[in-house]
C-alpha cells in the first residue's frame, strides 16, 4: 500500500485533509514509530524523512508535520530512510491542543 507514490501525491493531500498541521506518525512493523517534520526523498523502494527525536521525557510535546526550525530544536531532529514495505501505518492527528502534563505528583 505504501510506496513511491503515496509519498509523492497522497502524504500531502492527507496533510492538507486534516488541517495542514497534524502531527504524522510513520508506524513501522517492527513496532517503532517517527514523527516525520518533513519528506527529505523519495526513491522506488524507500523514502528518506527527517523525522524528530521521540525521547521518552519528551512524550508530551506534539511536533508538527512541517514545523519550522527553532532555537535548540534542530539537535533533536534527524533523518531516517525507511523501507516502504517496513510501514505498517501512517498516522495523523490534527489536535490543536498540546498536552503538557508532566508525570508525578503537583500540588495546585
């Protein structure tokens, strides 16, 4: 289902479908998911996509599908070349709202 041409013509009107800034979340087989920034390239067995680094502690912070760069951002952005046919899903989510909770205990 994921190939070539998803990437070239399908990606961006699914984008454009939910809002021009969701967040979209590539889903691999193996069970590791990307948050992708942006399509880098795109080539007949694999697409190169800088994706930003999902950190544990980081959990909360929903990056956007074509974000632009910000101050102390771009070290925690990177490439990765994924196989189409390592692709389980893509997912996206158009939710405006960013959650900030913090794990542990808070006092109001």
């Amino acid at each position: 289902m994921f190939d070539e041409n998803y990437f070239r013509t399908s990606l961006q009107r699914d984008v454009e479908a939910t809002g021009g800034r969701p967040v979209v979340e590539i889903q691999l087989l193996s069970g590791h998911a990307h948050r992708v920034r942006s399509v880098v390239e795109i080539n007949a067995g694999s697409v190169t996509l800088e994706t930003y680094l999902a950190k544990g502690d980081l959990a909360h912070e929903r990056p956007r599908f074509g974000e632009p760069h910000r101050d102390g951002v771009d070290s925690e952005v990177f490439r990765a070349v994924i196989a189409y046919e390592s692709i389980a899903a893509v997912i996206f989510d158009p939710t405006q709202m960013q959650a900030r909770v913090r794990p542990g205990f808070a006092s109001s």
